[in-house]
C-alpha cells in the first residue's frame, strides 16, 4: 500500500509548527519505501496529483481546539463544497474532494492534530506541550504506516 504523509503548518508561529516538524522527523527517522513525506506551510492543489495515487494519506497539523499536549487521529472524507473553490489554499477535505472530482477517487485519509500552545513568533521552536504533543503524535502514526 502506498502512503502519503503531508505535514503542515507555520514553521514561525511555535506550536503551528507541529505538523511540519513531525514530518521532518519521520524522514530523519527513515520511512519504509512505500512512504512518502511531504512538509508544506500550506496545502495546494498541487497536492492532489500525488494523492490520487495513493491508497492512503495521512495530514499532520496542530489544533488549538485540544488541549496543549495532546493529539486526535480522525478519518476524513471528501467534502462536495471543494468542486465551487480554488482559493490560496486548502483543507484537507477539501483536497479530498478535488481528488474524487479529478480523478473519480480519494485515498483513505487521517488527520492527525496535535494541540499546541504557544502560537507566538518562534522559528521552528515548539513549547513544551508541543513537544509533547510531537512525541505522542509520532507514536499514533506509527501504526498507519503499516496497517
């Protein structure tokens, strides 16, 4: 099965970081070949060409609607909403959408969210919770790379 790990976020707003540093930190750990990552400030259409050909995807972000520290795997789906826009940038259902619009599939899709709590200008430096937060979300992807 071939994967696709897309981490994103603002590598100079702290804990907004979270999900391009966990991506960086996979690809310094070593993925298995059928794993592919990509680190993104933001997400772009261009993504969708890369994702429909795949089986699975997963997204890594941080959330500040979870508590500092702490992490939420949820499967995603496409949203129908995606066909009326093409802005800067993207979610990812609506990624998801475009890809079935495209090219009549999406691949199975996760979001991964860490909570953060500092979101102040700190280039590439997480707080504490957002370290924690890293930690936790590399143990619950492990998984969804080998299912």
């Amino acid at each position: 099965m071939k994967i696709l790990v897309i981490g994103y976020g603002s590598p100079i707003r702290g804990d907004d970081a979270l999900g391009v540093l966990v991506a960086d930190r996979l690809e310094q750990d070593g993925v298995p070949e059928h794993v592919t990552v990509i680190a993104r400030h933001i997400l772009t259409a261009e993504l969708v060409t890369e994702m429909s050909a795949v089986q699975r995807v997963i997204f890594l972000d941080a959330a500040i609607d979870l508590a500092p520290g702490t992490v939420r795997c949820q499967r995603l789906t496409p949203t129908a909403r995606a066909a009326s826009s093409m802005a800067h940038f993207l979610d990812p259902q609506e990624l998801l959408g475009w890809c079935t619009a495209l090219y009549g599939h999406a691949p199975e899709s996760h979001l991964i969210t860490g909570g953060g709590a500092s979101f102040d200008y700190a280039d590439y430096r997480l707080s504490p919770a957002g370290e924690f937060a890293m930690t936790a979300m590399l143990a619950e992807i492990e998984p969804l790379l080998y299912a």
